[in-house]
C-alpha cells in the first residue's frame, strides 16, 4: 500500500492493553518488512475512559471510529464499576460503537488448531479440524427492540420487558454476508432460529430462503431450530460450516462453538457494517474473551486471539490476505513447538508468559517471510 491506512487501537481494560500491546509489535513489523504502513490512533474506551472522563464511550472516539479504516478493539469490563448506571458501565462502549458504526455482522470462527485438539472438552474425533463460522446480527432483535424496560403493576409487583423485532432488510444484510462467506468456504450455510414458536424466527426462515432463491441457489442452505443447533454443536460440530442467527441466539452459540477449540483466549471476531457507496464498510476486530480482571496486570494472558483478531483485519478490511495467512501459520507454529499460556497450558509443553507468546509468533513471522 502506499498509502497509510488508518487503524483506530482502542486497547480498553483488564488484560486489553497487554495483549494489545503484541500486536502493535506485529503492526511495526509489517510496516518494516511487508510494506503494510498504518497510522495508528490509540484511545481510552470501557472502565478506563471512565475514570479519565467520566464515560465509557466519548463522541470523540465514535468520530475517529468513523474516519478510521478499521478499528482493533481489546476488551472492556471491570467489577469497580458495578455500581454505575447501565449505560454509563464500561460494556456500554462496545455497544455503543456496534449502534453507531451500525455493525450488524458479527464473525465468529470457531477454529481448532491441530496442536490444541486435545484441549478441546469433546472427543479428538469430534473436534479435529474444525472450521466453523458463525455469523451473529448484532444491531437487532430482542437487545434492541422496543418496547423495553422495567415497569411497576398496579399490584406493585413488576415486569421487564423485552422485544424481539427483525425486519426483512435487517434478515436479508445478515444473511448475505453469510452466503458470501460461504461461497469462500464449505458452501453451505445453516440458518438458525425458532421458528416453531417464534413468529420472528418465522419471517427470519422465510426472508432467508427466499434470498436464497433469488441469489444464492449456489450455496447449499440447512434451517435448524436453535435449540437444536446447540445440541448439534457438541454431537457432531464438524457438520457445520456457516451458520447465520439472529442476535440472541448467536450469542449464546458462539460461546457454545467457543469452548469446542478449548480455550476462549484463542478465538478472535469482526463485526462489520454496511457497504458504503465509497465501497469502505465499517468493520471492528476483538477476541472475545473479555477483559479477564482477575490476571490484569499478570503477564500470563493469551494474546493469540487478539493477534488472530488483526489477522481477520487484514482480511476483511484490508485485503491483504497474505498477511492474514502468515500470522495464522505463524500461530500454528508457535503452538506445534510446545509453548502455551496458562490457559491453554498441559502436559509436558512449555508455559510462556503473554510477552513471550508475542515474541514467538513475530519471530515465526520473520521466519515464514
């Protein structure tokens, strides 16, 4: 690229900024060596904007967001702030940027890396070689739908309140970003909802097959009810390819799928938005393994989801699908040579700290390249 790229880096809290600081060193080096320059903006978001401003979220960080290329999101949450109203807790941050960078697709890959198969909760047989993408709507249903709330009865007793809403244009953005994905893939998408009791997973199947027909007849389509699809996932998980939910459901599944790799601390994500009419999409990148406060500050935290999280970066918004696949050989590697964080720690490999683990993949880099 000629060009810089800009990349917002918005470290957060907890083990965020540690193993943030690891991919900033890959970021260098492939300024360095492969030509890949990115103007990089760091900025306080979560518990740590909190305390610097008084918010989670400022109007300032959602502009750069908006003007940047892509953003390199850590993780956000800590107990102290427990007390704080709902949207003013540091989990509102992440929110906050799905809804006004309007990210609707969250990718999910449950990946399971040949070294780490025994790591897995499931049977080696069951879990070897899988590959399974989950792709979440992430700005609808019932965490956004209206009407919402706690109210008070007459009988003083009260109600919360909560609505599932989807629109056919909401279904249909998913779903294609789903069937695109697909098509570079397996080529078989399994939709998900419920609809036997749900008359929004109803319209959810129905805009789905009909997309299907209009568009995608080339890729294979399964409809499978959520609950079943959960049951599935730990029978047999390899049956799967790409799976597209709406927003509750995939959030329970894909922490489900998680766990089938054995270790959260290895699975990056993206979330992206629409297709703009310059051709730029908004797009963020986190591990989705939370901000972990009770090893802050430690140095045993896994970096290797967030590594893997600037490795679909480079995919998705950038194109550069080289780099992608040199970090994710490199991290193959790494784990094939026996070094392991605590997490992901067992028998007879070698416990390295997040530093290390760091240093090793870059290194493996520099060999590959």
């Amino acid at each position: 690229m000629s060009q810089a790229t800009k990349l917002l880096v918005l470290p957060g809290d907890g083990i965020g900024p540690e193993v943030m600081r690891e991919v900033v060193k890959i970021v260098h080096w492939l300024g360095d060596a492969r030509g890949l320059f990115l103007e990089l903006t760091e900025e306080l978001v979560g518990g740590a904007s909190l305390a610097a401003h008084g918010v989670p979220l400022r109007p300032e960080v959602v502009a750069l967001a908006k003007e940047a290329d892509a953003v390199l999101f850590g993780s956000v949450g800590d107990p102290k702030w427990s007390h704080v109203s709902f949207d003013r807790r540091p989990e509102a941050a992440i929110l906050g940027l799905r809804q006004e960078l309007e990210l609707f697709a969250n990718l999910r890959p449950a990946q399971v890396f040949a070294p780490l198969v025994d790591a897995s909760s499931l049977k080696p047989e069951l879990v070897a070689g899988l590959d399974i993408m989950i792709v979440r709507e992430t700005v609808g249903g019932i965490y956004f739908g209206e009407p919402r709330g706690i109210e008070t009865l007459a009988d003083g007793s009260q109600r919360g309140i909560n609505t599932e809403v989807y629109t056919t244009s909401e279904i249909e953005r998913v779903a294609r970003v789903a069937f695109e994905l697909a098509r570079l893939r397996g080529n078989h998408v399994c939709s998900v909802e419920k609809c036997n009791v749900m008359e929004s997973g109803l319209l959810w199947k129905q805009v789905v097959t009909a997309l299907h027909e209009r568009e995608y007849s080339d890729v294979k389509l399964s409809h499978m009810l959520a609950d079943n699809c959960a049951m599935q996932l730990v029978r047999n998980p390899k049956q799967f390819d790409v799976i597209v939910t709406g927003n509750l459901f995939g959030d329970l599944l894909s922490d489900l799928a998680s766990m089938l790799t054995g270790s959260l601390g290895m699975l990056p994500s993206a979330t992206l938005g629409p297709v703009q009419e310059s051709g730029k999409r908004h797009a963020l990148y986190e591990p989705i393994h939370g901000s972990a406060p009770d090893i802050a500050g430690q140095g045993i935290a896994n970096p290797l989801a967030q590594i893997l999280s600037f490795a679909m970066l480079l995919r998705y918004s950038l194109k550069r699908e080289d780099d992608a696949a040199l970090i994710e050989q490199a991290v193959s590697n790494v784990l094939s040579s026996g070094l392991r964080t605590a997490d992901i720690m067992s028998e007879g490999m070698t416990r390295v700290g997040t530093e290390e683990m760091g240093a090793a993949v870059l290194q493996e880099m520099q060999k590959l390249a």
